[in-house]
C-alpha cells in the first residue's frame, strides 16, 4: 500500500509532516488521513505530496537532487499509482 511506505520514508527520512503538508498545499491533518489511508486521494494530491517530499529532501541535502531514476525514487513514484 503505497501510503505504508509514504509514512515510512517520511519518518525515516527525518522530514517534518508539517512542512511536507504545507510543501504540498495541503492541510497537516488531511497529510495524517492519507498516511492513514485515505481511500478517495486525488492523484493531483497523491504527486504534490511526492513532489513535497523530494523538494524537502533535496533542500536538505544542500540541493543535490536524486535522479529520476533513482531506485528510491522510482520506487515511491511507482508506489503512488
């Protein structure tokens, strides 16, 4: 279940949800529903909370951005759909 392994990156990469909800323009609440499991989650929503957290992450790690390709990456964009 890709929200599973959204909290999971989240807590294990040390980002604050606070900052990826408003990163994402969402509020923290609605960020602690779709880590919950929110069924009804637009993919619009689902992509702004991945952008979110690769934006905040690349931020960082002083701007140096994980390629597309990235194992990682692939992994949690594939894990959205």
């Amino acid at each position: 279940m890709w929200y599973l392994e959204l909290a999971r990156r989240i807590e294990e990469s040390g980002l604050k949800k606070n900052a990826v909800a408003r990163e994402a323009g969402i509020t923290p609440q609605y960020l602690s529903q779709i880590l919950a499991g929110e069924p009804n989650v637009s993919p619009k929503t689902k992509e702004a909370v991945l952008k979110a957290m690769r934006t905040l992450a690349t931020k960082a790690a002083g701007g140096i951005e994980a390629p597309p390709d990235h194992p990682g990456v692939r992994e949690l964009a594939a894990d959205a759909e």
